[in-house]
C-alpha cells in the first residue's frame, strides 16, 4: 500500500489515508464535510446508516483542514458543489496498483481490510475489530481481519499444484 499511496493524486492519496487510519469506506471518506472535521467526530456510514466514532490523529486532521473546500473535505475538481466521486479513486488506485504489477483485487476497500487486520494483529480481540468496522456479523469481520491470511494460504496452495 505504500507503493500505491506513493503514486496516487495527492487528493487521492489523503482520501486513502483517511481510509487507512480509520476503517471507513471510500464513499464515507468522500462525504466528510469540513464542519465535522474534529480529533474526535461521528458519522453516519452511507451503507448501512449506523452511526460510528471516528479518531483522527493531529497530522491528518491538519492535513485535512488543509485541503478542505468550502462545501466537501473533498470537492469535486469540476463542481465544488459535489463531492468527488468514488470511481475517481478507484481507477487513480487501480492506475497506481497497475504501474506496480500488484493483484487485480488492490482497490480503495483493500484500506478497510488492512485497517481491519492491523486491529486485529494490534488486539487479538475479532469482537473489538467487529465493533471498530461496524459489522453486524462476527464471521464478516473474520473475513476482513483475516484477509492476510487467507492470501498468504491461497498463495501456498497455488505453488503446490506445480
């Protein structure tokens, strides 16, 4: 991921950031406006309509700050009435994944999948990392939070059948 956050737009590149730090979806990230922006603030995720605590550190809260429009933390670069779109960082994240050779499946939701297995690594504990992203269901956040293990274990099986 660092490769690819090397190579992104800088807009694109905090997006992920955020994305990175705090388990949100890219369509979260993107609604964020600059009113709510705090160390500390609620969302509402757009998918699911819960409500979540999010946590941000002092450099990207500045960095945030810093880059926020009137309307959006992330306008639109032709209307800054809207806030960028999601396949905007999806296809700069694919562009940067590609210039990589990385695997097809590098995307903007790989940052909520790594933030889940960096929880999960940090403490051990799949029933916080559940309550961190939101989940409904504990055998969904395995997923996420064991999404490196289970690569690491696709990519074992696949040498063995040479």
């Amino acid at each position: 991921m660092e490769r690819v956050l090397g190579v992104l737009t800088p807009s694109n590149r905090l997006v992920m950031r955020v994305a990175l730090h705090t388990g949100l979806r890219v369509g979260d990230v993107l609604a964020l406006r600059p009113a709510q922006l705090r160390r500390q603030f609620y969302v509402t995720e757009a998918k699911t309509g819960k409500r979540r605590r999010v946590n941000l550190t002092d450099e990207l809260l500045t960095d945030l700050l810093t880059h926020a429009g009137s309307q959006w933390v992330f306008p639109h670069r032709c209307d800054p009435m809207r806030h960028r779109t999601r396949q905007a960082v999806w296809s700069d994240v694919k562009r940067a994944a590609r210039a990589y050779r990385l695997p097809a499946n590098v995307a903007p939701h790989t940052a909520r999948k790594m933030y889940a297995v960096d929880l999960m690594n940090r403490y051990g504990d799949i029933e916080r990392v559940r309550r961190a992203l939101n989940h409904s269901s504990a055998s969904v956040t395995v997923l996420y939070a064991c999404a490196d293990k289970l690569v690491r274990q696709g990519k074992r099986k696949k040498r063995r059948s040479w």
